[in-house]
C-alpha cells in the first residue's frame, strides 16, 4: 500500500511544478504564489479535523513546530528557485535530498535503509541528475555550474537540505497524532508563517493572485494531493524511501515537459529515465 501512495506523490508534485511555473511566467509575484500554496489544503482538510480523534501532545507539537518551521522557509525558497530560474536548472538539485537522508534519518528518526534501498535511491539520484544533463555536450558538470551562476539553484540546494530535515519531522509528527491531524496543522502553521513573512516584507497584494487565479488554484490542488500521498506513505514506510520515490518527479517533469511544452532531448534522457526505474525497482523489492 506504501508503494501506491509514494508512487503518486511524484505525479502530483510533477504537475503542481507546472502550474506554478506557469504562473510565475504570468508574472506572479514568487512570495504570493507560496502564500497561496497552502490555502487550499486547508480549506479541502478543515471539515475532516470534526470527524478526527485529535491528539495534543508536547511530541506533536514540537514535530510540528521543527517541520512547520522549516517548510516556511523551504516553501519561500522553492518558489523563488522556481521562478528565478529554468526547471532544468533548479530542479535536479532537489535530487540530493534522499542522499541528505542517508545523513538525517538515522539519527532523527532511527531509520537506516537495507542495503538494495540504498542501491536504489543512488540510482535514482544519478538517474535525476542525468535527465537534466546534456550528453550531447558531455558537459556531465553542468547543473553544478548553473549552481555557481544562478541564484535558483542554489535556493534550490538549500531546499533540498531542508527537506532531508523536515521530512523526518512530518513522520515524527504523524507518529504522535495521525495523517490527517499533522496534514492540516502543518499547511496552518506555514500559511500563517508565510502570512507574517509577506506582511513584513510588505508585498501581501491580492492584485496578484488576480494575474493568474486558474493556475494557483489547480497548484495548491496538487499541493493537496501531494500531501496525502506523502504523508500517508510516510506514515507507512521508510521516510528515505517515499523521498527517493518523490524524485521520480522529475523523470515525469521531462515527459510533461516534452508532450505539453514542447522542450527537446526527450531521447537523450532516456538513460537517466531508465536508471531511475531501475532504482525504483530495487527499493520496491527490498
């Protein structure tokens, strides 16, 4: 059942990639965009807390607190790597989050994956990195390049390190309350933060959720679903695993990429395409 919920999240996280790019091409203000983010979620998870057996503890709260914390800032700064830079560029840096949680899991949350899963989220890691690599120009270190001169990649790497951290969190978090209790008060928590954020830097506008409303929406859409797949598979697994599996986002990205926006090289990333699969296929049968 794991594999099912970890195995959608990366569609889910694909598409909520493109409707916010498309909105930040409208010209949406990045700050904005991430202040919507968690609008939705709220409003789709609010009547389930009614229906919930809700469980207080100093535990949860502390989880939620670190993980909620965090993802205010991971949140801003996704958006501004996002909208600062090309996806093609930014997002292969999130493909060193699963290594981070080789470094964070086990001390946050007392997991160390078997040796074939480990064999596997390599794979997926090199395989992500390859799809975003021109082999054309054997130029096999360009996305560390583009981190030296664009300032989305490297928001971008910093987003990956607070994600190998706060993941462990959410699961810490959903271990002291349930899936559904720690969806809720987290997108709360970092609505709220960013609310406080947008409002000291003076840039709450509404103007601009009116530039582009149809694309926000189906965003945070997406951002729900991609929180219950997430969650839910966390609450069921290995966090380095439902992370590892996340990252196939970005083999989906270069097929939507190619089919919807028309971007070239879809032959050219098929090795990295494959090793992911071939990575994918390791952790399932560990």
């Amino acid at each position: 059942m794991w594999f099912l919920f970890a195995g959608l999240n990366p569609f889910s996280e694909a598409l909520r990639n493109l409707f916010s790019k498309k909105a930040s091409i409208n010209g949406v203000d990045s700050l904005m965009i991430s202040w919507f983010n968690n609008i939705i979620p709220i409003i789709i998870f609010l009547p389930v807390i009614f229906f919930l057996d809700l469980k207080f503890s100093f535990q949860f709260f502390t989880a939620l607190s670190i993980t909620g914390s965090i993802n205010v800032a991971a949140s801003i700064l996704y958006m501004k790597a996002i909208s600062k830079g090309d996806i093609s560029a930014v997002v292969p840096m999130l493909s060193f989050t699963p290594l981070f949680l080789l470094i964070t899991s086990p001390f946050l949350v007392g997991e160390l994956p078997k040796l074939w899963g480990i064999i596997g989220m390599i794979l997926i890691v090199i395989g992500s990195y390859l799809l975003n690599v021109d082999l054309k120009s054997k130029n096999l270190f360009a996305p560390f390049k583009a981190l030296l001169l664009n300032k989305g990649t490297r928001y971008m790497l910093i987003v990956a390190v607070l994600w190998a951290i706060s993941a462990n969190f959410d699961k810490l978090s959903i271990q002291y309350s349930s899936v559904f209790q720690h969806i809720f008060f987290v997108n709360v928590f970092v609505f709220l933060g960013i609310t406080v954020v947008v409002t000291i830097m003076k840039r709450f506008k509404i103007s601009e959720i009116r530039k582009d409303k149809k694309n926000l929406i189906i965003m945070s859409l997406f951002t729900t679903t991609t929180y219950i797949c997430q969650m839910m598979a966390l609450s069921l697994t290995l966090v380095a695993y439902v992370i590892s599996l996340k990252r196939v986002s970005g083999l989906i990205s270069v097929f939507i990429g190619h089919f919807v926006l028309d971007e070239p090289n879809l032959h050219e990333r098929l090795l990295g395409a494959f090793l992911m699969f071939l990575g994918v296929l390791f952790i399932v049968f560990t």
